[in-house]
C-alpha cells in the first residue's frame, strides 16, 4: 500500500491490483473468458507504464525498468483478446466461453 501511495494513487488500489492481476492470470491460463479478461487487463498494465515505468525510458534493463515488457505485455493480451483462448482452453470444456 505505502509503494501506491509514494505513486500517487490511493493505497487500497494495490489490493485491487493484486486481486486483478492474480483472479485475471488464473482465468486466462484456465481459458475463462479469455477475450473479455485480456481487455480488461489491458488498461491496469497501461496504469504500470503510465504510473511506474514510463519516466525509465524504453529498455527494462534501465534502472527501476522501462516501458519496454508492460508493453510486450499489452501487445500479447491484445492478440489473445483477438485469437481467443484456443483448442485446449478449459473454459468452453465447462460450458464457459
């Protein structure tokens, strides 16, 4: 909380944060709604590039990290909000999309 707090951002954030990126990661290795949960992920790493990573510079090498893997990340939840869970995606086995 006091690291989202030196951001600028309220400190219950960080739980909000920890319970997206764990409850979100789960669902997309499960393939549980795996367009809709790569979309609403896209935005809390665009927040990290924006909050944390973006005054770096672009390696994430640099100190402190660049901007270059948050945006890795959004490029590859992008495509997996295009391209879908895939064949062995556990979520349509369950009747879920």
């Amino acid at each position: 909380m006091k690291y989202f707090e030196s951001l600028g951002v309220p400190g219950l954030l960080a739980y909000l944060t920890i319970v997206a990126e764990v409850g979100g990661g789960t669902l997309l290795i499960l393939g549980i709604e795996t367009r809709w949960i790569a979309l609403l992920l896209v935005p809390l790493i665009a927040g990290t590039i924006v909050l944390v990573h973006g005054k770096n510079g672009w390696l994430f090498s640099n100190k402190d990290g660049g901007w270059e893997y948050p945006a890795f990340w959004i490029v590859g939840l992008v495509v997996l909000a295009l391209l879908g869970g895939g064949s062995f995606a556990v979520g349509p086995a369950l009747g879920l999309r």
